[in-house]
C-alpha cells in the first residue's frame, strides 16, 4: 500500500492567510493609537478648563499650596518643618543666609530641609492652621482623587523604614495639578486631613494621572490619608 503525501496548503491560500493577519494587526494599531488620540485630546482640553476656586473641605481632605520658595519680587511666606516625625508650619527667620551656602556642603537626607533652613524657621511662629486656611489656594481636594494605596520603603541614612502614599487623580484633580505647579514647580503642599496636618510633600510640575506622596513616618497617618482619599473617614 502506497503512503500518501498530506495536502499542503495552496500558495494562494497562505497568500490570503498571511494578508489577513496583517489586515489584523494594521486594524488593531489603527484603533490603539485612535483611542490614545482620543485621550491625549481630552487631557489638552482638560487642561484648558479654567476652573473656579476650591474652598476647604473641613471634614474631609484639603490640600493646600504652600507658598514656601522665594521668587524675583517674592519672598517665601512660609516654611514647612518636621520635627520629631510631626509636620508644622512656621514663618521663616531669614537672619543670616550666608549660613546656607556652609550647610550645601554637608551630608543630609533629601527628606528633610537643610539644618540651617530648619534652625532659622524654627525661630520663627507657627501659623495656625486657620490662617494657612484663609491665605493658601485650595490646590485639591477628596473628591480629586479615585482611590489610594501605600507601600511601605527603608530610608537608610535615618535607619528608618517609612511610607509612600499612592494616589490616582480624577480628570478634573490631573488638570488642576497640572495648572496650579506650573506656576508653584519645587513648593510643598500641605496635605490637611479634618484640619490635621499629614504631610507636606514637594510637588513637581508633571501632567500625571497618578502621584506618589512621600515620605510619611507614621503608618498610622499614611493609613488615615488613605482611609479619607478612599472617602473612609
């Protein structure tokens, strides 16, 4: 009994075959880069929206623009410390800036200001958090956020473990972000929970739809922003 060779298939069938294929991943590259087209113009217009002031929300999140970095005309009105894993706000006693240019030189941590910076602040008052509620913009609040995470990270040259507070931002929370550190890029905001200081991060000028805020020492002030930007309070 002879043994029959299988059919192959025909040169004209791979021919519709292998067109087939790439007609597919042609359509699905079309419609990726329609669908990024489409948020890329939603964010444009987005960040066009010149949106109306926000008022604190007292039982809730605020988070304040802290005016804390000088500029041509402009001093600095505020200077953001923490002391002892607590954050306050202080008004800065400017006497003798030469002091800074010594303090560059030293080995310090990224997390906390220069020696010299927190010396001169601490001789100044603290504001109290009803006056930073009168004079500092409302930049966001709870409802600008979709949900939060943290994580926990090692901070070796405190030999301290601490906590990162992850967030995703609404439409209308990214635009406001972008807008406001524009103009505000390497200033803090002061994170307030139920007029509680939680953190006052540096904030960057980024069109983002998600933030990382960093660093908070205590798990439990990084578990309640989380609990109140989630609406758990």
């Amino acid at each position: 009994m002879s043994e029959t060779s299988p059919t192959r298939p025909s040169s004209t069938f791979r021919l519709l075959r292998e067109r087939g294929t790439v007609r597919i991943v042609l359509g699905a590259a079309l419609i990726l880069a329609a669908y990024y087209a489409i948020g890329a113009i939603k964010v444009y217009r987005m960040q066009q929206v010149k949106w109306p002031p926000l008022t604190p929300d007292l039982e809730g999140v605020t988070v304040l623009g802290l005016p804390d970095k000088d500029k041509p005309g402009r001093p600095r009105k505020y200077v953001a410390i923490e002391a002892n894993h607590a954050w306050q706000i202080r008004r800065p006693d400017d006497a003798g800036v030469e002091e800074d240019e010594e303090d560059e030189t030293e080995e310090r941590s990224e997390y906390r200001p220069a020696a010299a910076v927190a010396s001169r602040a601490a001789a100044g008052s603290i504001v109290p958090i009803e006056e930073l509620l009168k004079t500092c913009p409302v930049v966001l609040r709870g409802e600008h956020f979709r949900d939060a995470s943290m994580s926990e990270d090692y901070e070796p040259f405190r030999d301290k473990h601490y906590y990162r507070v992850h967030v995703k931002l609404t439409d209308e929370g990214r635009s406001r972000y972008w807008q406001y550190s524009r103009d505000h890029d390497d200033e803090s905001l002061v994170f307030l929970v139920k007029k509680e200081i939680v953190t006052c991060p540096k904030m960057s000028h980024m069109d983002t739809a998600s933030l990382t805020i960093e660093p908070i020492w205590i798990k439990e002030d990084a578990e309640k922003l989380v609990r109140a930007l989630n609406g758990k309070l």
